[in-house]
C-alpha cells in the first residue's frame, strides 16, 4: 500500500528529533511514538549516532497532530487516513493521466 508518509522531500533542511517536536508543537515522546508506530519511519535520515528527520516529516506530524486534536482521530486512525488520501491522490494522477493521453 502507498502510504501518506512517502513525502517527496525536495528541500534540504533537516531536523533533529527535539527540533520536530517543537516546530510541530508537539513533545518528544509523541515523535518517539510516532517512529515506534513507523509513520516517520521512512523520513528519518541517520546522521552519525543521532537521527535526523526533513520537512515531509514535519509535514506529516502536524497533519496526525491535526487529525488527532481537531477530529479526535487516533494516531493509527490517522495513519490510515494519511494512506487513503495518498491513494485519492494517486487515483487523481491516473485519472488526469488518461484523460490526457484521450485527449480530453
């Protein structure tokens, strides 16, 4: 399954995990979860014994930390959010893709 969390990350910033958490407005320990639980997982970056995470992680911490306070979804209810708006986004493509090759 294609999931939210494989942002494409086209900038270069990067952040450590105490950096995350407070641009996120978030704690530590949520990030720690949210790693544990693999929704980060596949934004971290290591950089020698620390890891480092980039603006799509950012990104998706705000959107769960979104779903999770506004709408009182739980951070695996939001995970499987994330996955089916990627996949909406996905179906998009496809369809905008054939409508072009119809020349519609």
């Amino acid at each position: 399954m294609q999931m939210a969390r494989e942002v494409r990350e086209e900038a270069q910033m990067e952040f450590a995990v105490e950096e995350l958490a407070r641009l996120a407005e978030t704690t530590i320990e949520v990030i720690q979860q949210y790693c544990q639980m693999g929704l980060l997982g596949e934004e971290q970056r290591s950089v020698g014994p620390s890891v480092r995470f980039g603006e799509g992680s950012l990104f998706l911490v705000r959107r769960i930390e979104q779903l999770r306070v506004e709408y009182g979804v739980s951070a695996g209810g939001a995970e499987l959010v994330l996955d089916l708006a990627a996949r909406v986004e996905e179906l998009e493509r496809e369809i905008r893709s054939l409508r072009e090759a119809l020349g519609r």
